[in-house]
C-alpha cells in the first residue's frame, strides 16, 4: 500500500511539474505530458494482456475461482471493466459510474468482454489527457486527488488484478499472454 500511496502522489505532482515546464505548443495541439505517456504506455501493456486473457478463456472457464473467497474469473473480468469506467470518468471529469456495475450485471464472457473493450476505450480517451488537464483536482472513493491520479491509479489497479489473472491461469495449467514467447 505504501508503494501505491509514492506512486500516485508522484503521479499527481509530475503533471504540475511538466506544465510549469512545458513549452508553448502551437494553438491546435497541446502540449504533451511525459508522465502521462508513461501511464498509458504502462496501462496499455497491461490491459492488452488482460484483453487477450479475457478474450482467450472459454464460457465455462469464466465460472472458475481458486477458492470460494475470491472472485470468479469473470466476476474479475468486470471488476476490472467497472473499475476503469470509474477512474477513467474521474480523469476526463465525468460522472463516476459505481465501480461494481459490470460486475453485478454482466454474465456472460461476450458480455464482458465487451465491457471490457468499451471501458478500455474510454480509457485511451482519458490517457489523452494534456497536462493542464492531469493537473486539475477531481475526487476518488471519497478523497482528493487529481485526474493524473486517478489514471495512476487505474494502471496500478489494473497491474495487480492482471497479477490475479495470471495466478488462475497458471492454475488452470495455461501460460498468461505476457509469459509467451
């Protein structure tokens, strides 16, 4: 948690550093944000392993849980759709839709696969973000923090449950898309 708290304070401070840095950009393009392209670039490789996971599981494979305690391959599949659709409308200033409403409502593996594609989507949207724009407050779960901060958070976020997703496919005897060769 530690490690998560330094990264999205870093986060939240390098899109301040970068505007007060930043050279003029011509009018119909702004600056771009170094920070922010490492975010995406960090957030891309991840999700593009979880989509190819998600895509590669059959139906009855998305009912699979390592214990009762845990969520079900699929039930993980839309937390992740829900929880991007969340941080990613707090980074572009939207409304933030509940973090479980792909979760509780899609049931089926095109069903969430499709979530999945569609708050990923809306995502690239979000880690187009200038860096004027990564530097403006928004609030998470209750707590401030800035749209940079909340893309950090959602490649954070996204990185551990792929960590997840590769445990239940290792246990499923089948090799995660980022270990292939």
């Amino acid at each position: 948690m530690r490690i998560i708290t330094h990264v999205l304070l870093l986060a939240a401070a390098l899109p301040l550093a970068a505007v007060a840095q930043a050279q003029p950009a011509p009018a119909a393009r702004p600056a771009s944000d170094p920070s922010i392209a490492a975010l995406r670039t960090n957030w891309q490789q991840v999700i593009e392993n979880v989509t190819a996971a998600a895509e590669e599981l059959t139906e009855a494979e998305y009912a699979y849980r390592p214990v009762a305690t845990v969520r079900t391959f699929g039930e993980l599949i839309g937390h992740i759709a829900g929880s991007q659709d969340l941080m990613c409308a707090a980074a572009l200033g939207e409304p933030q839709p509940a973090e479980d409403a792909v979760e509780s409502s899609a049931r089926t593996k095109a069903a969430l696969v499709a979530a999945l594609k569609a708050s990923t989507d809306h995502c690239a949207k979000a880690y187009a973000i200038t860096a004027a724009q990564a530097a403006i407050a928004t609030e998470m779960f209750g707590s401030p923090t800035t749209r940079a901060g909340a893309l950090a958070l959602n490649a954070v976020h996204d990185g551990e449950h792929y960590g997840n997703i590769i445990t239940y496919m290792r246990m499923m005897g089948k090799v995660p898309p980022s270990s292939r060769r």
